[in-house]
C-alpha cells in the first residue's frame, strides 16, 4: 500500500499567500477607483467637448443659443444662471443700464427688466455676502451683473475706449455672468451708505488706493470689498464697485436675452 505523506506548509509560503492575495486586492482597489475617476472627470470632459460654440467675428466664442447654453449646463451644472431677485432675499436691484441714469445716458437694456443674473457659484457667495451684511443691518444693491455680449458690442460703438468699457475682442466678466457692479445699503433707510462717488465714476477717486476720503467713506469702501473679498470675489483696482469671480476661462461669453418686456422708448435692443 503506497503511504502518502503530507508535508506542512511553511510559514514563508503562509506570508507569500497572504501578500497574493494583498497584492490583488490592491489593484482591485486601483483598478475601482481609477473607474470612478473615469465617470466623474473624463466623461464631463468628453461632454463638454463636443458641445461646438462658433466663434464670431472677433474670433470668440459666444453663445448665443439657449439650447447650446442649456447643453453647457447640462454638463457643468456651475454654469446656471441664478436669477438674484429670487435666490437673494433683501436684495436692492436698481439696473442702471436699463435707465438713462449712467454715464453713456441713454438705456442700454430694453423692457421693463426688474432682474439680473450670476452663475451659479458666485450668486452663492453673493448670498453669504447679504447674510453677513444683514446681522448688521444691511444689504447690497446691484447695478449690474450679466450683460449680454451684444450690449458690450453697443458700448464699445459709444465708447471706443478700453479704460472705461470693455473690448468685444476679449468679453467681459459680464458678458460670462461672473461680474457684479453694487453697493451697500441701510436696510431700514434703504439709502446707500456712502462711498465717496457714485456708481461709474471714472475718476481717480473712485480708485481703491485712493485715500483723500473721509473716514466714514473709507470704512464703507472698506466693509464691501473685505466682505465681498471673504466669500471669494476680486475687487477691480480703478471702480470701488465693481467685483468678479474667478477663473473665468471657465464660463463662456453669453448673448442670451433675458425675460423683457417689448422695447419701449429709446434704448439698445438686444439681439436673439
């Protein structure tokens, strides 16, 4: 009768298995998440590079199609236009552009517009701003922030000067909706708190470095650009009421018309 013998297996060929075994649930693991990485970072990309955006006669990209809009939406859902009225409550909005009450004096914004627009990022901090101002008692006011792209095509017919309005060639902040021109207001007075000049002042007093103000005007000056600062936006060195969110390569040039009313009087028609 044939014996067999049975050999105990050694402690090294234990450690070996265990490593095995180690070894291919690490790549396992490796293989999982460089899967996941696939879905959430390669796949949006492959999405947002098929969706063509036609350049214009400048030789920029600019949408002005509401379904090539809502495909960049679709894929990057921090592209979203925040209507501000609603999302910010205690909000002043008083549009200058859509009055003769601005430095071109004439309308630059058709219909009875009562609402303006950020992306979706820069309107959540805009809120955190409000919020903030509020414990204190008191809020922001908007003179501005989306503009289409063929309103800043108007400006520059009026104003052929880059110091004062924004070259077609490149698009603005505006015109990507990342842009927001403001002040502060008292909420119960609702008056603005004062910042030494008004809104579109171009004159080196409106400059952030200038220091020849009161003590009340450079608090106030102050208190909106290191709130404004907090929650992430950028100041503009010459216009104290003027600030941006950034990266923004990120955002297209739109040239999209808002909700309007049928344009009355005179004022600059904004196209599609």
């Amino acid at each position: 009768m044939k014996v067999i013998s049975y050999k105990k297996p050694s402690f090294k060929n234990f450690v070996d298995e265990v490593l095995n075994f180690l070894n291919y649930l690490l790549n396992f693991i490796i293989s999982f998440l460089l899967t996941v990485a696939c879905l959430f970072f390669i796949t949006p990309s492959l999405s947002q590079r098929s969706i063509i955006v036609p350049k214009n006669k400048n030789a920029l990209q600019v949408i002005d199609n509401k379904e090539v809009f809502l495909k960049t939406v679709k894929a990057d859902s921090n592209k979203t236009m925040i209507s501000l009225r609603s999302f910010i409550p205690l909000l002043g909005i008083e549009l200058r552009y859509a009055t003769k009450d601005n430095f071109v004096h004439r309308r630059m914004y058709c219909g009875k517009i009562k609402d303006t627009y950020l992306r979706l990022p820069a309107a959540k901090a805009l809120l955190q701003v409000q919020q903030q101002l509020n414990t204190i008692g008191y809020g922001i006011k908007i003179f501005d922030a989306y503009r289409p792209y063929s309103v800043t095509e108007k400006f520059w017919e009026l104003v052929h000067d880059e110091r004062y309005v924004a070259d077609p060639k490149k698009g603005s902040g505006h015109n990507r909706g990342i842009a927001v021109d403001l002040t502060i207001i008292d909420l119960k007075t609702k008056k603005e708190l004062d910042m030494g000049t008004g809104f579109d002042n171009f004159t080196d007093s409106a400059h952030h470095d200038f220091t020849a103000l009161s003590a009340t005007v450079l608090a106030n000056r102050k208190l909106l650009k290191e709130t404004m600062q907090k929650y992430g936006f950028k100041s503009f060195e010459t216009e104290w009421w003027h600030y941006s969110w950034p990266d923004p390569e990120k955002y297209e040039v739109l040239d999209l018309k808002p909700p309007l009313t049928p344009p009355t009087g005179e004022c600059i028609k904004v196209h599609h």
